[in-house]
C-alpha cells in the first residue's frame, strides 16, 4: 500500500473519513485522560477551606432581604 492510497482511503472515502474522525476522538479521550491523572496527583485534595467566609453569587440577594 503506497502512500496515495493510504491517502485516497482516509480522505476521499466515507470510511476513511471515520477512521479519522474516530482515531481522533480516541487520541483526545486518551490525552484528557492523562492530563487528569496527572492534574489529580499535582494538586491534592487538602480538605475544606479554613476561612468559612466565601463570597457567592447569591450572597446579594439575601443581603438585600434583610435591609428591607
């Protein structure tokens, strides 16, 4: 198999073009996988927060009900 019917069959067939599309779906689930296996071992879970005192989004909202 030369090189232009490996390129006819990936790129000019609807069969090819899936094997590509599906090699790459495979290659990113792959990488994303890694990437969050090494994320999860740099960055460990270190528990709760000391300070208690986050801010939220809907913290505006109650602050608001009680100065009316």
């Amino acid at each position: 198999m030369d090189f232009a019917e490996l390129y006819h069959f990936l790129f000019e067939t609807y069969v090819g073009i899936g094997v590509l599309v599906l090699s790459g779906l495979v290659l990113s689930l792959i990488a994303a996988v890694v990437m969050e296996f090494k994320t999860r071992k740099t960055f460990v879970d270190r528990g709760p927060r000391a300070d208690e005192d986050e801010w939220s989004f809907f913290d505006d909202e109650q602050d608001e009900a009680k100065d009316r």
